[in-house]
C-alpha cells in the first residue's frame, strides 16, 4: 500500500537487499551459501516488484567492494580513500518477475538468488577467491 502513492509521481527505490554490512560473524551467523554476500532479503524487493510492476522501467543492481577490508566511517571522514570496485547493471523487468501476485514474489525471490550467485561469483572474480 504504501508504495502506491508513487504510481503518479517519478521515484527511485532503493533496496539493501542484504539488509545490513557484510561481516564474517554476519556470514556465519545466517549460515549464508554465498562466499562473499549475505542472504539477501527479498520480500520487500518483491513487494516493490509488484505494486510498481506497471511503473517499473529497469532495476539497478550495484555491487560496491573494497579491495581490501571495508573502512569504517571515521576513516572516510578521514580522508582514507580505498580502493573500490564499483558495478552497475541496468536490467530490464523480466516478465516473469511483473507478471501476478502469488507468482511473482516467488519469482522475484528465484531471480534475486541467481543475480546473487552471479554478483557473489562477481565479487570472487575481482576479489581473488
């Protein structure tokens, strides 16, 4: 319901599908398949899907890494500039995913679990194993 007042006005919705910072303890914690990532949450994704699913041009899905360990915001007030990988991939609504209610969440979280391992993979790519 509340994403239905933007079906009149232009908006950008932003989703942290991992829901928090990536840390080892995290990773173990949710005993997560992913290498590099955190289970992602996909129930708001998908109800954003779905209430917009006309409105939808493309999603974004941004990977940022750091080349070495993630700094903390003290250091970025710093001045301490890591070194960052940064991705951006415009993909167009696959049909599937805006197609009905009972159907599309169980598909938006099935085609969030595959853009997952293929962003965890990603992240080994660039990171090293």
């Amino acid at each position: 319901k509340s994403a239905e007042k933007f079906k009149l006005t232009p908006v950008s919705v932003l989703n942290f599908l991992e829901g928090t910072r990536f840390t080892k303890e995290k990773q173990e914690k949710q005993k997560s398949p992913y290498r590099r990532l955190l289970k992602p949450k996909s129930g708001g994704a998908a109800m954003v899907v779905d209430s917009l699913k006309d409105h939808l041009d493309s999603i974004l899905d941004v990977t940022i890494a750091y080349k070495q360990r993630t700094p903390t915001f003290f250091e970025f007030l710093c001045g301490h500039k890591p070194e960052i990988f940064f991705t951006i991939d415009q993909i167009p609504v696959p049909a599937e995913i805006s197609a009905n209610s009972i159907s599309s969440a169980k598909a938006t979280q099935h085609w969030i679990a595959d853009r997952w391992q293929n962003k965890d993979n990603l992240l080994s790519e660039l990171l090293g194993r």
